[in-house]
C-alpha cells in the first residue's frame, strides 16, 4: 500500500491577517481624513464641520425661509421671474442641504453594510477554519486505519 498523502493547507494572508489580530476593523468613511500636513486637516476638519452644519434639514428649513424672502423681489415688474427664482435660487440653496442629507445618510448604511460583510466574512473564515480542523481529524483517523491495513499486510490476516 503506498503511503498516504497529505494535504497542506495553506493559509491566505487575510486568514493569518485575522488570526494574528492584525486585520483591524473595516475601514469607515472618517477613516479617509487625511492625517499628514497641517493645512490638509485644517481644511478637512473645516470641510467636515461645514458639511455637518449644511448637512442638516434645519439648514433646509433655513435656506428655504432665505430663499422665500427673496420671493417678492422676483415677483415685482423687472425681477428675474418666478421660474428663474425657483431654479436660481430656492432649488439651489434648498437643494443642497436636502442632497447633503441624504449623503450622510448613505454614507451612514454604507458604513454598516461594510461593518456587516465585515463580520459575515469573519465568521465565513471562522468556519472555514473549523473545516480544516474537522478534515485533519479525519486525516488523522485515516492514516491510523492506513496504518493498521499496512500492519494486517496483503493478506488482510
């Protein structure tokens, strides 16, 4: 009987990355803030904090208030018109708070659809470990079964 042949599994890097507790956690939209150079995180911070303030339905709800003073104006003989008004001025600024809304609330399910294929994978490479372990037992239990035919010799005796 020839002798058995083993398998060797060979681990991804990813999988020693985990195993080792040197994979981190999923990146996250702050993640991408920059971090050398003083004027880059002035200007993001200042960024951030910008959008944060526009970002709001409040802020709609401000510029929207904004927008509607400026109504009459366009109505009277002379003024840029109800359509221009519309398109120029009250979509621009109402819009843009309403669009920012909805980014961050994007970003946000982004950010959680990523933390939860994040965990899924771990436990997919959870189980695929297991795998290995119950598949080595068996080899194990194999070669021992191998082992005892050999001994037996071609008789079977």
């Amino acid at each position: 009987m020839p002798d058995t042949v083993k398998y060797v599994h060979i681990l991804h890097p990813r999988t020693k990355a985990v195993l080792s507790g040197r994979a981190g956690p999923p990146p996250k939209v702050a993640d991408e803030l920059p971090r050398a150079g003083i004027a880059s995180r002035f200007n993001a911070r200042l960024a951030v904090l910008i959008t944060a303030a526009v970002g709001t339905m409040w802020c709609a709800y401000v510029f929207a208030g904004v927008a509607l003073i400026g109504l009459p104006a366009a109505l009277r003989p002379g003024g840029e018109g109800i359509i221009s008004w519309i398109a120029q001025t009250f979509l621009q600024l109402v819009l843009l708070s309403i669009i920012i809304v909805g980014q961050n609330i994007a970003a946000a399910a982004s950010d959680e659809r990523s933390e939860q294929t994040f965990r899924d994978a771990e436990a997919v490479l959870h189980e695929a470990i297991e795998i290995q372990k119950h598949l080595r037992s068996q080899d194990e239990v194999i070669d021992e079964l191998a082992q005892l035919l050999k001994a037996l010799g071609p008789s079977g005796a």
